[in-house]
C-alpha cells in the first residue's frame, strides 16, 4: 500500500471526561468513514488542559496502560479496521505518572505505548510537576499501513528526537499537541509563534525525508482574562515540507492528508541527507554543551 491517508482529529476538550471520550469516538468515526486509516488525538484529549496549575487532586486523572481507555479505543480500531494514536495520561505505579500515547493497531492489539521524552516547564505548562520524563527512547511501531513514531508536543521541537525516528525506520512522525497563545502574547507574537512551530515541524520532514503531522486541540481553556488559546491549526506535510492539509485555528475539524509512501524514497534520492551524515564527527551531540576546556584560553575580543 503506497498511499496512506492520515486523520487528524483536532478537537476541543471540555471538563467531563465521559463526554471527551464520546466526542473523541464520533470525530475517529467521523475520519474514518471519510477514508482516514491512521488517526490521532490530540494530546491529553480526555481532559481539559490541567497543567496550567499545580494541583496533586490532577493525578487522579491518569490510568493505567492497558486500561480503560485503551479497552474502549481497542474495540474502535478493530470495528473500523483504523490504527490509533491515543495520548493518555499514564499511571505508571504510585508517584511516577507519564505523558503518554497508546498505539492501536487496526485489530485493536496494542502494539506499545511511547511516553513523553522532553517535558517543558513553563508558565501555564507545569508538566515537570506532573510527568516523568520517558524512559522508553523513540519507538517505531509497524501499523497494518505504514511504519510510525508517535511524540507528542514538546519533543516536536528537538531535532534529535526526530532524527532518531527516522534512523529506525518510520515512515510517518505524529505529534499530538496541545499547544496555544498566552493571552498577552496572540497580538503582539502569535504570528511569529505560529510560524516558528510550522517551520520546525517541516524542517524534520525535510531533514528526514518524512511525512510528519501535528494534532492540536483548540479553545480556550482557564480563566476569560488568562489561561490558554490553543491555536487548532492541524496539519500533516510530505518529506519536501509541502502542506498537504491544514484545519482551523478557532473550532474542531477532521483533517485529512493522503501520504504516498513513495514519495519518501524519491525526496532521500534527490536530496540524500541521511547518506551525507558524517556520524563520526557528532560525538559532541551527546553533551549538555561544548564547553571550552579549563585548560585552554577562550575566545575573546579585545
């Protein structure tokens, strides 16, 4: 199978968890009807965005993988014949909970889960105080239409994560999101924020030779005069960086992109970066930083 169609579901996500869930349900059915085989949620979808504060009553949001969630999205994939990126958030053992996706395969097995790598800590982004960073590297999983690795949010920034998934072999990067505006910051920045989280996601497509997609959340979440605006606006590229499907910033949508898989050995013949890698000269990247040495004069001017 050479084209694959991808669906992203971007989607509000209200206070009850049970009326997260149904929505989440209709918006997959909604996807696949239309012709979607691989979908994804955005992250954390079945809860509104808790990390905006520090509150320890917030833990007994997560569950357990398999749990719960799974079970009801394992007996979806299996009734549409779709694979499932599910973001969840992870009930590891008592104190050590993970930002995580589940990934379900179009019988409905669980083929593994990944869990967060780079967790930010910013404000209204609390997540230090609730995840555990991921121990489980950068998975691939080979769904019944094409070879994936699911990250989500945060690590769509780092280009070493992306890198890494391309090298073990995945066809697809997916990146449930949830991502918005401070308030304060949408007139002046929001632009140039929109921009810059588009342009590093291409980047890896580019860099890589992939197919690369973002499932974002949309609405506003917290207080009328604070909290977040996230900014919708789901989209999937090709290994050349080209949009393929975008949705909305300012309501739900199913986006859909078809990806032809061959598209990814035409880009790596024309433009071969991962042939060109000089892998003896990257030792450095295993370093906080490159600092001079002690025993040697830096650099100044003067």
């Amino acid at each position: 199978m050479s084209i694959v169609t991808l669906g992203l579901v971007q989607m509000s996500c209200d206070e009850p968890v049970a009326a997260n869930l149904e929505i989440a349900v209709t918006l997959v059915k909604q996807a696949a009807t239309r012709g979607a085989q691989i979908i994804c949620l955005p992250e954390l979808f079945a809860t509104r965005y808790f990390c905006q504060a520090e509150d320890t009553e917030n833990f007994d949001l997560a569950e357990s993988i398999p749990g719960p969630t799974t079970a009801r999205f394992s007996g979806i994939a299996k009734e549409l014949g779709v694979a499932l990126i599910v973001p969840i958030f992870e009930r590891r053992a008592a104190g050590i909970y993970h930002n995580s996706v589940a990934v379900l395969d179009a019988d409905g097995r669980l083929l593994g889960r990944y869990r967060k790598t780079h967790v930010p800590d910013d404000p209204l982004y609390f997540e230090k105080f609730y995840f555990t960073p991921g121990d489980l590297g950068y998975p691939v999983f080979d769904t019944q239409f094409a070879r994936i690795a699911p990250l989500i949010c945060w690590d769509q920034w780092f280009p070493e994560a992306a890198r890494l998934s391309a090298l073990a072999g995945a066809e697809i990067l997916l990146y449930p999101t949830a991502i918005g505006w401070h308030p304060a910051e949408r007139e002046g920045e929001g632009d140039a924020q929109v921009d810059a989280w588009r342009t590093v996601q291409r980047a890896h497509a580019i860099a890589n030779g992939v197919f690369v997609a973002a499932v974002n959340r949309v609405g506003h979440e917290g207080p009328q005069d604070g909290g977040l605006d996230f900014w919708g606006q789901s989209f999937a590229c090709d290994p050349g960086g080209r949009v393929l499907a975008a949705g909305p910033v300012d309501r739900a949508d199913v986006i859909l992109a078809p990806c032809d898989l061959r598209h990814i050995e035409e880009q790596r013949r024309g433009w071969p970066f991962l042939r060109d890698r000089r892998i003896e000269s990257y030792q450095g990247l295993s370093a906080r930083l490159l600092d001079a040495p002690s025993d040697k004069p830096s650099h100044t001017r003067g």
